[in-house]
C-alpha cells in the first residue's frame, strides 16, 4: 500500500521517534478558576468526569467552555487496559440518584450537547447498560434542548444492553476501537477488535437514525496501513464520527509512547477518513474522544460536514 500523501503529494513523516515531547504537544496551562468553578460543582453533586479520573491535556479548554464529558458508575474499572489512567480496583455500587443529578447538572451548565461515558462495569447485569439508560431518559426530561452523546463500553457483546441504550435515544453511540487489531493483547487485554466493531454495526442495524462515533489513538507502535485499515473498517460498519489523537502516557504505570505523530500525518489522515465518508472527524494531536463533541452535532442537522 502506497504511503499518505499530503496535498502537495510528496510523501510526509508519519512520526519521529520516541524521545523528548515534540513543541506542537505543549499543552496550555488551564484557567484556574474555571478549573476551581466547574469541580465545586461536580463535586457538589457527587459527579465524575472522565476529563479528571482520565487525566485528559484538554481539560482546562473544555471546563472554561463550561463543556464536560460525565463519567457515571463510579470511577474505577473492572478492566486493566494498559493505556488508560482511570482507577483500577472493585468498584462502587452504583448510586440511583445518579442520572438524575446528572441531568440536572447539565441543565445548570445550560450544555447544548452533553457527553456521557462510565468506566467498564463487568461486574454488573447488561454491564451497567441500564444505568446508562436512566441517564439519557433524565437528561432529555430535565434538559430538553441538549443533545446526548454516549460513549459506551463493549458489554461483552451483549446485545441486549445494547438494545436498553438504543431504546433510550441519545443522539449519538460512540465506542471506541482505541488501536489497531495486532495491538490488542497488549493494549487492551480483556477487549476484542471484532466485538467491538460488531457493536458499532448493532447499533445501526437496531436503529439507523442514531449516530455512531469512534476514536483511535496513534502512537502506540501502528503502522501506517494498519490505521488506514481501522479506518476503512469503521466506515465498513457504518460509523459515522471519528476522532484519532496522539496517544500519551498518563502516568509512570500505562504503556510508554512509541511514536509521536507528525501534525502533517494528523491532518493527512483526517483528510483520508473524510474521502471515506466520515461526516464528522477529529485528527489532530490533542484530540480525545469527547473533543469538540458538540461539533459533530451540526451534521445531525444537516449542516456543514
């Protein structure tokens, strides 16, 4: 397979060997009192972000656009992937009033588009699926003007956790694939490239009008061609929305960077997946899932892709 191509067409750097963070990952020092203002909130309502529990660069940017991505069924996980920074352990019962304080705080933030994830819940029935559900059905009665997105966890294939999610109608499923197939075992033992591929088909084939969304992380160890063929994959199965940012390492315990990915790479890639019909992506080095969510809004809408 021949290799990407910038718009002038001479072959780009994919990466720089692993070393020193290159100048264009330098992340901006957070407006502190935004910070402070945002986490008495969450805090005063008992909430988790995954902006916090996963150690996200963006998230001085989002919390002084008031924007946040909420993380429901407690904040530790039954899954040891190696890249993620989000607690590990036996996690909490999870709380009923949850959804409900959870709606609420979006309507006072007065978000437009809110983002709901969880940690893995492999230890509860349908993986937490109905929790998840409660949540979307609370925001739409107690926010009625903000669009949901959910970012989902596999439910081990369970399609009927699946089927609770679809049944509540958020705007948006996202589930992230994270990597490409040949780093799985080292990446994200516990999970499986095809599972999760067959969820993102699911939901499609369980209600055509939702949109779906996934992300993945570069610098990992990829190749060129292997991230191509996630790409097409994703498209293959119908995803609509796609994000792919540079992957860093939380902290001393997750998997170090293999390589750092030229901005030109992010933005030759990003111009790949639109060829391939993504109506919304995000390919730039500080991108996460959650990213400029709102954003991919418009083409729900019909509006600019």
């Amino acid at each position: 397979m021949k290799r990407w191509l910038s718009f002038s067409k001479k072959p780009i750097k994919y990466s720089q060997e692993r070393g020193p963070r290159p100048a264009w990952l330098k992340v901006p020092v957070p407006d502190q009192g935004a910070l402070h203002a945002m986490e008495t909130l969450l805090r005063g309502a008992g909430l988790h972000t995954v902006c916090e529990g996963a150690l996200c660069p963006n998230i001085g940017e989002c919390f002084a656009k008031g924007t946040v991505t909420f993380m429901i069924l407690g904040d530790t996980c039954t899954r040891h992937c190696r890249f993620c920074g989000v607690g590990k352990g036996q996690p909490q019962v999870p709380r009923e009033e949850e959804p409900e304080k959870v709606a609420w705080a979006t309507r006072q933030l007065r978000l437009q588009h809110v983002v709901i994830t969880a940690v893995t819940r492999d230890d509860l029935p349908e993986g937490g699926a109905e929790h998840f559900a409660r949540t979307v059905k609370a925001i739409h009665r107690i926010a009625p003007g903000t669009t949901v997105e959910v970012l989902v966890p596999d439910f081990q294939g369970s399609e009927k956790a699946l089927s609770l999610v679809v049944d509540a109608q958020p705007e948006i499923i996202g589930h992230n694939v994270e990597t490409v197939p040949r780093l799985y075992p080292e990446v994200r033992p516990g999970a499986d490239y095809g599972r999760s591929l067959n969820l993102l088909e699911r939901v499609k084939r369980l209600d055509p009008g939702i949109k779906t969304k996934s992300g993945m992380m570069l610098g990992l160890g990829e190749k060129e061609a292997e991230a191509l063929g996630v790409l097409r994959d994703l498209r293959g199965v119908g995803c609509d929305f796609v994000t792919l940012g540079q992957y860093l390492r939380p902290t001393g315990k997750q998997l170090p960077v293999r390589q750092y990915i030229t901005i030109q790479a992010f933005a030759e890639l990003g111009r790949r997946a639109r060829e391939m019909g993504f109506a919304h992506v995000v390919s730039m080095p500080l991108a996460r899932s959650s990213y400029q969510a709102g954003e991919a809004v418009t083409s729900l809408a019909g509006g600019e892709k």
